[in-house]
C-alpha cells in the first residue's frame, strides 16, 4: 500500500422482505487493511426461492474468504480459489435443486480490495463504477460494469463468475457499485461529487436521498484515503496570508526585474566610457564648435555634390563627358573621404565617447525591447497551449462520464470535439508534442471502446500464398484458390500449406468459391462455375454459365442447392439452382420483393434466409421478400463492404471492408453491432471465412492466408 493510507468502506441498504431484494455483503480482511464484499439480486417479475438461496451461498463463500485470509496472503491467488470455489458451489446448487431462476435474471458483483489491488468478477448487469484522482486532482470514472459485460460470454449456471477485472489502488479513487443505475436519478456531475467528498458510508445514504420512497435501494463505496500528518500547531491564518502576501510581491518583483532593461548595467558602462573624460569645462564650446563647424563643411559638400550631379547629367551623353565624369567623381570622392578623415581626427575624445554611448544605449534599448517582446510571446504562447489543453482534457472527461451513463452519442460528440480542440493546438516543442499524443491516444482508446473496436497486431499467417483470391472449408481443411489456377489446402491446426496438381486447363481462375460437406463450388473466370473435389483431388466444369450480358458476382452453396448473385443491365438478382440427378436444373429467381437497389451487390450469404451484401452494408431477405433487419450503424460507416459470412448455425453475421481495415460483426438476430476487428493485414483481403467451432475467424489475403481467435 502507498505510504500513509487506508482503505474505507461503507454501505446502504434498504431492508425488504422479498427474496429478490439486493443483497450487500461487506467483511473486512483479518490481519490486512482490506474489503471482500459482495452484491447480488435478481430481477424477477415473481419472487423467486432459487434467488434468495443462491445470494445466500454467495454471501456465505465472502465470509469464509474474509475470515481465512492470512496476513501473508496473495490476493490475486486468493480470489481466484475464492471464484473457483463460489463458481463449483453455484453449479452444484443448480444440478442438485428444481432450479427455476433463468441466470439471465441474476446480476452479482464480487471483488476484493486489499491495499493497493483490487479485484473484481462478476455476472449480469449492475451499476459499478471506479473514480481515478489523478495527479491535476481531477477524476477520471470508468464503468466497470461494462468491462465486465464486453469481456464475458454468454453465461452459464457452470461457470457464471468467468471474468476477472483487475487495477490498481492510490489515494482518492473512489469505487461504487449499487443495485440501481445511479446516473439518471442522481445525474453524472452530483455523484462524482458525492463520492468523491464524501466518506463512503456518508455517500451512500446521500446517494439513496435522490431515490423515491418505495425504492429499494442498495449502494456500496470503497475509498483509499490517505492519512493527514499530525502537527503540533496550527498556524494562524493571518501569517499564513501575510507570508503569502510577501512571497508573491516578491516574486513579482523578481519577474519585472527579469524582463525590464538592466538600468544599472547601462549607467556602469557610461561610467566607464566618460571616467577618462576631462574635469574641466573650458575645452567643451570649443569642441562643440568644430563639431558644428564640421556639420556646416558636410552640408555644404551635399549641396556642391548635387550641382556637380546637375552638369554630370548634360555630359552623360558624349564619351569624353562620360570619361571626364568618372575622373571627377574618383578625385572628388578621395577629396571627400581626406576632408572627412581630417574631421574626425580633430574631435576631441569625450565627443567620441558620447557618440559611442549614445550607440551603445541605442542598441541596448533595441536588444532589451526585443528580448521583451520574445518573452510576453512565448508566454501568450504557453497560455494559449495550456488553455487548449485544458479545454481538450475537459471535453474528454465529460465524455468518459457521458460513456459511463451509456449516453455513447454525446460522447462520441464530446470526444470529437476534444480531438477538433487539439488539432488546432500548436504542438511546436517535443513535450507539447507529447502532451497533445498522450491525450489523443486517450481519446482513440475511448472511441475504439464505444465503436467496439478491437485492434489486432501480430496475426498469426497461417499460409504464404500467391495470388490468392478465395478461400473454403471442407472437413478440416481449408482450400485456397489462387489466380495461377492453383489450389492450395492448408492444415489450420499444424499450419501447413500444400500446392494440389494443377487442375485442367478448361477450368478457369477462380473468383468466388463456396463449400458443402464434401465439394466445393467456384466462379471461374471463363465466366461459370466449376467443381473441386478436394477428396479424389478432381477439378472439373459443369454446364452453368451466365447468359450473355449478364454477370455473375458470387456463390453461395446451401444444402442440395446453389445460390449466385447475378447482375444484369436491367436487375441484379439471386438465381437459385436445385440439384438433379444430373447436376443442376434451371434458375428461378429467388428475389421477389425488395425495396433496395442491388445494383452495387456484390456478396451474398445463405442461411435459410439470404444476405445480400452493398458497399454500405447487408441488407437480409426472408422467404423471398426483404426484411426489416439493418445491420445497425457502425463508426466509421461503411462504404466499400467487400464479403460476408454467416451460416445456418450462427447467430452472426461477419462483414469484411478491406478499404478500412477491419472485419465488423453483427448480432444476427437484431443487426447490432458486436465487435469491429482492425488489423493493417487486412489492406489487401480478398475472402473471409469463419469458423466459430474452432472459434477463428480467417481472413485471405492475395500474399497469405491470416487467422484469430475470436474468444466468443
């Protein structure tokens, strides 16, 4: 722990005789300055005995922590028993009783903190956030329960505590979790101040304040505070502002002196320049005479010299004028330059030494009001930076709390804003540069979080290929397809790449390809489709072609039938074929009503239903007819979609747009958006390919075949 503090806690709960009341559960650690606690409910319609039962095994597996943790304990060991041991009880209590509680009506978080770590798992839904004071004594808040959330599958009554958060404890952060969401009652500015200011018991009975009467309310705060160093006596405040008073006139003074011209070194140096000069005034009329008496000589010279400019003008233009011009001008000029010579050398010393000073002042002043200017500059330069800065650090807080209250568009707009803010900052020095990169970084971190970003590095290649342009599954293999006509199986689990016999040289390079259990199906470049057979390694064509005009953009195998995505200068349509004993019979379009333009198709997917694909996204049909389903919004918007995947047993559908960089994935039940996966590998992919028993989504590129796990 972090010397000279402690952890506090405090809850709130209002008693209720209903078993799905929330439960708050708080034990502090023997022998170590730390919580375990615990807060579970469910949200029923109908009491329920399974919640009341099932929040009383967790309650009983946070005391047996808090009382059997030792002072020597590891805390991350501990906890990770601690879930392991309430994950077993839970299921135990599930297979052994009529249990009627679906787990996606019970919502718990359980955690530990001791000195400075902290740990957390969790199941559901709760209100939990996690306040970090930062250095400037600002706050940063984080929603914990949407890590939580975004990080754990659908859970089970095996294992529903499956995910665990971890951090880092300093003075002044701050953690709540409370069975209600807090913002909409309480608002984001009054809680983080509540908590922040308040002791953690006190917040929690000032937080049930803003609730209604019949609420039942239950609210836990955790606070690392740090222990205030005793003194033997208070200082008045009369001398505390007297001191204060002194030492800012004096900085102030120091600051004026810095930045005004150096008087004193001025008056030294004319000291020095005059500490020759004679005492005596009698020389001096004398000396200013000849200084005047030279002025007049100089003037008079000026005058002559513009006469003689006047007759030089009339000779210009015969030649021995011009050469008698150059003659006179060479013998006045050393005239000019003795008389002038002969002058100065009759000044005295003391006129020679004023002229010198009043040069020397005249330059210090200059270089003095130069310096001068540069300073105020470059402090209204620091000002603005800092005032830019500032505003841009705001507007990022304000949109992390607007996240952590799930208002995801004001922060989008909030973040926006902060990053239009620094992009006018001037960022001329290295630790400005920085300053502006780490606040940026912050701001792209956030975005990626609330556009569901993943960003990938290091993708694991499962091949190097050439030319390669689609990509199947069959069994356990996958086949690619390569422009040379080549087709290559690689092994996913060893990773292994092996070049098949060159097919027949009536076969065309393929463009698209699609896979039953035992074949796989391609559009060739003839243009038609060809069959591969990846067990008796056999290539062949077959008799379906498009008809002149028309082209064929992708194919899709489904069950006994083939779908192609045709596109004709009047439609584009999605031809069904049916097998035969033959092979295959005649098309019949398969579309019969829609209310978007195909024009610009160019994928599709089949399921049972059909997912058409646009530059702009899929649109989806069902029993011939288009559906209502839109994938939703995805930031940034799609424009150059490339290919899709789903099948039969997903319930998602994955869009691949190599122009960004990313293969984006949608609930398929209500087109939300899930996952967005953004990797540099991607520039280039031609197919996309998943396998969500393995869990590895596969992504084609022309040089090499790419794979991830998804984690689902």
């Amino acid at each position: 722990m972090e010397p000279n503090t402690r952890l506090k806690a405090g809850t709130y709960a209002d008693p209720s005789p209903s078993p799905a009341a929330p439960r708050t559960t708080l034990w502090p650690l023997s022998g170590r300055d730390g919580f375990v606690f615990a807060l579970c409910l469910a949200r029923l319609k109908r009491p329920s005995p399974d919640a009341n039962l099932l929040c009383r095994t967790v309650e009983e597996q946070v005391q047996r922590l808090s009382a059997s943790f030792g002072a020597g304990d590891h805390a991350q060991h501990r906890f990770e028993e601690f879930l392991s041991s309430l994950n077993a009880s839970v299921s135990e209590l599930v297979r052994a009783t009529e249990w009627s509680l679906p787990i996606k009506e019970f919502h718990a978080l359980v955690g530990i903190a001791c000195e400075e770590e902290m740990y957390l798992s969790g199941t559901g839904d709760l209100a939990a956030l996690f306040l970090h004071r930062t250095p400037d004594q600002r706050y940063q808040v984080f929603n914990l329960s949407r890590g939580i959330h975004t990080e754990q599958a659908l859970p089970t009554w095996e294992k529903p505590f499956a995910v665990v958060l971890d951090g880092s404890l300093h003075p002044g952060d701050v953690f709540c979790v409370a069975s209600k969401d807090l913002a909409p009652a309480v608002g984001n500015d009054e809680l983080c101040a509540i908590l922040s200011t308040l002791p953690p018991a006190g917040a929690a009975a000032r937080i049930r304040q803003y609730f209604a009467f019949n609420d039942v309310l239950s609210v836990l705060v955790l606070r690392v505070e740090a222990d205030e160093p005793e003194t033997t006596q208070a200082k008045p405040k009369s001398e505390v502002s007297l001191s204060t008073l002194a030492a800012s006139r004096e900085e102030t003074r120091r600051l004026i002196e810095d930045q005004a011209p150096n008087a004193s070194l001025l008056l030294s140096l004319w000291q020095r320049v005059f500490r020759r000069a004679p005492a005596s005034d009698a020389p001096r009329p004398r000396s200013l005479s000849r200084v005047v008496h030279g002025l007049l000589g100089a003037g008079k010279a000026l005058v002559a010299a513009g006469l003689w400019t006047g007759r030089a003008t009339v000779d210009v233009t015969r030649a021995d004028g011009r050469a008698r011009i150059v003659r006179e001008t060479r013998l006045r000029a050393d005239e000019v330059a003795r008389g002038w010579l002969r002058r100065a050398g009759s000044v005295p010393n003391s006129s020679r030494y004023l002229a010198l000073a009043a040069v020397v002042v005249l330059v210090a002043f200059g270089v003095s009001i130069s310096v001068l200017s540069s300073a105020r500059a470059r402090h209204a330069d620091d000002a603005a930076f800092e005032t830019r800065l500032a505003a841009a650090s705001e507007l990022r807080e304000e949109a992390a709390a607007a996240a952590i209250y799930r208002d995801e568009d004001r922060a989008r707009v909030l973040y926006t804003e902060a990053l239009t803010t620094l992009a006018s900052v001037a960022a001329a020095t290295r630790e400005r540069q920085e300053a502006v990169a780490k606040i940026v970084s912050d701001i792209e971190a956030a975005l990626d979080q609330l556009r569901h970003v993943v960003r990938l590095s290091d993708l694991p290649r499962f091949a190097s290929l050439e030319g390669a342009r689609a990509l199947v599954k069959v069994g356990t293999n996958l086949y690619a397809f390569t422009a040379a006509r080549e087709v290559v199986r690689v092994d996913p689990v060893g990773k292994t790449a092996t070049a098949l016999p060159l097919p027949d040289a009536s076969v065309g390079a393929a463009r698209e390809a699609s896979a039953d259990e035992t074949a796989a199906y391609f559009l060739d470049d003839r243009p038609g489709i060809s069959l591969f057979d990846p067990e008796l390694l056999h290539m062949r064509v077959t008799d379906l072609l498009p008809d002149a005009g028309n082209d064929w953009k992708d194919v899709a195998a489904y069950g006994d039938r083939l779908y192609v995505l045709e596109s004709s200068p009047t439609d584009t349509q999605v031809q069904r074929f049916n097998a035969t004993a033959s092979g295959f019979g005649s098309p019949t379009g398969w579309i019969r009503s829609k209310t978007t333009p195909l024009a610009d198709a160019r994928s599709l997917a089949v399921d049972g239903s059909v997912f058409v694909l646009l530059p702009t996204g899929p649109v989806r049909f069902v029993s011939s007819g288009q559906s209502g389903w839109d994938a939703s919004e995805v930031e940034p918007a799609m424009t150059d979609a490339l290919d899709l995947w789903t099948d039969l047993e997903s319930d998602r559908v994955y869009v691949l747009e190599p122009a960004q960089k990313r293969v984006m994935v949608f609930a398929k039940e209500n087109g939300a958006l899930l996952t967005q996966y953004v990797a540099d590998a991607f520039t280039d992919a031609t197919d996309l390919l998943v396998d969500e028993t393995a869990q590895t989504i596969y992504v084609l590129t022309p040089d090499a075949l790419y794979g991830f796990r998804t984690g689902q």
